[in-house]
C-alpha cells in the first residue's frame, strides 16, 4: 500500500516537473520586455489540483525548474530568464510557506473549504508576487546604480503579468473537476490576452525610450553638446532621484527629462537666434516647448522648464514651489558638464557643487550625488 501510494506521489511529482519545465519555454513579457516565467500559474494550479500537496509541489519544482532554466539557457541559448534566479525558487518557498501556514495556524489543518481555500490561495500568491519583487530587488546588479527601494517598486510594476498567471492557474485548478484537459485551453484564455497586451506595452515602452534617446541626441549631432552628455546625465539624475527617495514615476520623468534637458539648445542653428543673445532658463523654455508637442510629456517638460530654477535666491526661503526632481536634473547636468566639458576632476565638480549649495544647488540633492558617486566608485569621492 505504501509502496502505491509512493509511485502516486512520485508519478504526479513528475508531471508537475514537466509543468514547471514548460512553464519555462513558454513565458510573458513584463512592461519592460522582460521575460517572466508561468511558474506561479503552475504553482497556483498544482496547489488547487493536489490540495495543498507541498510535497508534490516541492518535489516537482525541484525537479522541473532547473531543468526549464537549462534547456532555457543551454540548449536554447536564451538568457532572458536570468533575472528570476534566485527570486523565483525563494518565490515558490513564500508562496509554500504561506499558505502552509494559513491552513494550519488559521484554519487547524483541518479539511479546508471553499472560503479557505479561496483565502490561502489569494495569500499565497501575493506573498510569491511580493516575495519575488524583493528577492530581484536585493539581488539585481543593479544595486550598485539604484536604491533597493527604487528596484523593489519597479519590480512591483510587473503586477498585471502575474495577475495573468495567477488568474491562469486558478481557473485551470477550479476548472479541473468539471472540464478536465479541456480547463487547460480555458485558463490559458487570460495568459494569451495578457500577453498580447503586454507585448505590446514593452513594444511601445522601448519605442518611446528609444526615440527619447534619439532626441537627446540631436544637440550632441549638431556640436551643441558633448558626446554622449544626455545619456550620462540621465542615468545620473535617475540615481540621484532614487537615493533621495522620489517616487518611481518622478526617477522615470527625471530620466527622461536627463535626456532631454538640453533638446532647447537645437534653436542656436538659427542664426537669428545665435545672435540675439539668450540666457539658460531660455535654452529650458525653449527645450520645454518642444517637448509639450507631445502632452503625454508634459510633466516631462516641466522639470526641463525649471532645471536652472535656482534653490532660493539671497535673503528668500526656499522656493516651494521648485519640485525636487527639477533641482535633480539641475545639479546631473552641472556636474557632468564641470566633469566632461570644463575637464575638471570629480572631485573639483562635486565641490564647485557644495560652493553652490543653498543657493543654486539643494543641498541635499549634492549630499545624495556624492553617496552615489562613492557607491560607483568615483576616485576621489
């Protein structure tokens, strides 16, 4: 009897191997284009078809996702998947935990009904959706460039790919009893519109970046500029944004309006301009106006309408009114040109900075360049 019951159990454990290794050749994209694996859709489904066999669910996993990460990695050559490792496997653990724990400590490890199964399942994923964005977080390279707070919200930002899966692995598990193979073309339904919807976003999401881009360039194409000043300026204002704790949409606006705080100067190709004098909040005005042809940017435009926008003036308080993300721009662009332009060191650069703090320059916005300076790495900082 034992000895059947062990074949049961490692039979089933084997097709939900197979499940997770397919859950890796087949995926969704998040916002950015990245690759998500339909691990939590096999995780969710697995829990509602075995009733809460941790076991099997464990054992499956064990076996099915290195596997998938392999023939992903190896045999395919695709390294789209390397960002879930380790988040995906310590997932899964959350996930396992969870709803262990509300079936034994909440609900007595008795037979769990409808309402408690509902319950764990709903908890359980959301403890893998948030135990995943964390472990990214913590674990991604890009934790030498950007807080862990800014990585955690942008992770968070994958929410509706796991909504799809999630969703998927519910109907499939609920849709089991009544439909049989016939509940896997039904919970696919919601993956497949996901992610065509999501396709699309990353598609339009990496357009709109790379045309930014290509705006940002334009000065620099026309000797306005240095080379490759834009670029530098917003991967170094969105640092600076994320360590003094702005939002993640203000780090996003505060990336794009780095690449496009000197769009303004492509107005000097007209003589008439060249020559009739002008001053930097003109070169911000005139950037800014160019960038509100398009509304969705408005916010955008903004920030580049204020960058040379004093901190406060001799005698005043400070301007209230200046949004934070403006005076980050602002002292981005000052140091990278004192650094690449006026061929000061870093050091120099950051201390002409300090000289201008409290009136020119937030002070705390200097205080946040230097930390991140010294996180990067700078000599001399």
């Amino acid at each position: 009897m034992a000895v059947a019951v062990l074949a049961g159990v490692a039979a089933v454990s084997v097709m939900v191997g197979l499940a997770f290794v397919a859950a890796h050749l087949v995926t969704i994209p998040d916002r950015t284009g990245r690759r998500l694996s339909l691990s939590p859709m096999v995780t969710l489904a697995a829990l509602l078809l075995s009733d809460g066999g941790v076991v099997v669910i464990l054992a499956g996993a064990a076996l099915g996702m290195p596997m998938g990460w392999w023939i992903v990695r190896t045999v395919q050559g695709d390294r789209s998947l390397d960002h879930l490792f380790p988040a995906e496997p310590l997932a899964l653990g959350a996930c396992l935990a969870t709803y262990g724990g509300i079936h034994v400590w909440i609900f007595g490890g008795g037979q769990l009904g409808d309402f408690g199964r509902a319950v764990a399942i709903g908890v359980a994923a959301l403890a893998w959706y948030a135990a995943a964005a964390l472990v990214r977080a913590l674990a991604s390279p890009g934790r030498r460039r950007v807080t862990a707070r800014v990585l955690w919200w942008q992770a968070l930002r994958d929410g509706p790919a796991y909504v799809a899966l999630f969703s998927g692995g519910a109907m499939f598990g609920l849709a089991w009893g009544a439909m049989s193979w016939w509940a896997l073309p039904v919970a696919l339904l919601p993956y497949g519109f996901s992610h065509l919807s999501l396709q699309r976003v990353a598609t339009t999401t990496r357009t709109y970046r790379q045309t930014m881009t290509a705006l940002g360039r334009i000065p620099e194409a026309g000797g306005l500029v240095g080379h490759g000043r834009a670029e530098r300026t917003a991967a170094l204002a969105a640092e600076v944004a994320g360590e003094v704790r702005l939002s993640p949409a203000d780090v996003e606006r505060v990336e794009y309006a780095g690449l496009l705080h000197d769009v303004g100067r492509v107005v000097f190709n007209d003589p008439a301009v060249a020559e009739g004098g002008y001053s930097d909040s003109d070169v911000a005005a005139w950037g800014a106006a160019i960038i509100l042809e398009s509304p969705y940017l408005s916010p955008v435009a903004q920030l580049v309408a204020d960058q040379y926008k004093p901190y406060r003036r001799a005698g005043e308080a400070r301007n209230e009114l200046l949004p934070r993300a403006a005076q980050v721009v602002r002292v981005a662009a000052a140091y990278d040109r004192t650094l690449h332009e006026e061929g000061s060191t870093a050091a120099e650069a950051l201390e002409e900075l300090y000289r201008g703090s409290a009136y020119d320059f937030d002070p705390a916005v200097v205080a946040a360049l230097r930390r991140v300076l010294q996180r990067r790495g700078v000599a001399g900082i």
